[in-house]
C-alpha cells in the first residue's frame, strides 16, 4: 500500500542485511518507526507489545521468527530440540493467536525437512515469505470480490461518495496488504469511485483513529473519525449517513476470516 507515494508493507525481509524489519504501529500516527528483529526475543517483544498486531501479520511475525532463530547469534540450528524450544517461544507470545501458531507450525515443518543449517535456513525463509505473499493475495481477492458490491452501491447513488463505517483496524496494517474488511474500500478507490470512510476511534488503544485514519489519509481516501458512541448507537446510520459498515462487509467472508 503506498505511504507518502511509497509502497509499504507493515513487514518486509531487508535482503541486504538479511533481516526482517516491521513498522512500529505504537507509534503511529504521530512518527513511523521501523525496527529490526535480530532475535527471537525481538519477534516475542514485538507480538506481546503490540509492535506488531492483526491476526495475518501476528501469524506472519511468527514465521519470520522461526527464520530469525535460525540466523541470531549462538544459534543452534541443526538441533531439532533447541529449535522445537524457540518455536515453543514465539508460540506463547501468543496463546490465544491462532495465526501465530499456524505460522510457526508451517515454517517449522518446512525446516524439518532439512537436516543442514543452510538448507534449513532458506527453508524458512522461502516459507515465511510465502505466507505473507499468500496474505497479501487473500485480501487482494477480498477486495475485488467486494469492489462489485460497492460499485453496485455507488451506482445506485449515481456516483454520490459511498460512506463506509469501520471500526478498529482491519486495514494493511494488519494484514501485510489491502487489508480485510478494507481491501474493498481500497479496490473501489482505486477503481475511481467516490468512497469516504467514518473511523470510529475504537475504545481504548484508538486503533481506528491511529491506524485506520493514518492508513486511508496516507493512501488518500477520504475519513472522518467519529466517537466511537456515534458508530455503535446508531447514529450514523440511523440518519442514513452510512452505506456499508465493516461489520456488514465481514459477514460476506465469513470463511475468510481467521480470528485473533
């Protein structure tokens, strides 16, 4: 997605310094910060204190990590035991992450295929970024499978802003591209239609109004950030102001999405 013109993603691999390097979402929307993980403890850190958060990019965080322990310092990367330990680690960053685990668990079994350090190590590396390649494909086909429904929207409006009402942060910064329930606002923007975003400010960390808000401004889209009293009580689209909300978009992917 672009920041500033820039295309961004909230984790990517540095191949000249052969580290994993993700956005520090705690200090958005005010600085944007970027930090390397060096070290498994890196990866638990950046999971336990929300550096990083949004179920596709815990579970993307994670498998980075299995690469990470492969590569940091006194690493012991032909022990099967010592290996099964880090991933034990990064699993219980999170225990209630459902993608954490399914993303270590995958990059594990692909480094276990392997008995010598270097095999093992691009093992990991080629399955870590397969996962966050194949997250940032499920949000694009999310978005284009919904770009029809507020197209039909908008046509029904002949061409008037389509207001969508959000809440939290489902967008890129979550999931490595596109996003979930804002893949279609980012594909009917693109497309040329007239799309304009109410951000509830979501109760207490304001995910919606520090991320979601910074994410659209920066790609352009039109936003207002709302209390979130005026989201959850009606208000919005009690006075017709609201044409789709987030929530109304996610029932239509129910079986795309996994849980925190």
């Amino acid at each position: 997605m672009k920041v500033d013109g820039k295309n961004t993603r909230p984790i990517w691999f540095n191949r000249d310094t052969r580290t994993f390097r993700v956005i520090d979402q705690r200090f958005l929307p005010h600085r944007m910060v970027v930090k390397d993980l060096a070290t498994v403890e890196h990866v638990i850190h950046a999971i336990k204190e929300m550096v990083v958060r949004g179920a596709p990019l815990i579970g993307a965080a994670g498998a980075a990590g299995v690469y990470v322990a492969l590569v940091q310092e006194k690493n012991r990367a032909e022990d099967n035991e010592w290996l099964s330990h880090q991933c034990d680690l990064l699993r219980n960053a999170r225990p209630t992450a459902t993608n954490l685990c399914w993303g270590v668990d995958r990059v594990q079994a692909a480094v276990l295929e392997h008995p010598a350090r270097e095999a093992r190590t691009r093992a990991a590396l080629n399955e870590a970024l397969d996962i966050m390649e194949e997250e940032a494909v499920n949000c694009r086909k999310i978005g284009e499978y919904g770009l029809a429904l507020i197209q039909k929207i908008s046509d029904n409006k002949n061409g008037r802003p389509v207001n969508i009402l959000t809440h939290c942060n489902a967008g890129w910064l979550a999931c490595i591209e596109y996003g979930t329930a804002t893949a279609p606002v980012y594909a009917a923007f693109d497309a040329g239609i007239d799309v304009h975003v109410w951000v509830d400010e979501t109760r207490p960390l304001n995910q919606g109004s520090r991320l979601t808000a910074w994410e659209l401004g920066k790609h352009g889209i039109a936003h207002t950030i709302i209390t979130d009293n005026a989201g959850v009580t009606g208000f919005i689209t009690e006075r017709g102001m609201c044409d789709a909300s987030e929530k109304g978009i996610k029932s239509l992917f129910s079986d795309k999405f996994t849980k925190e």
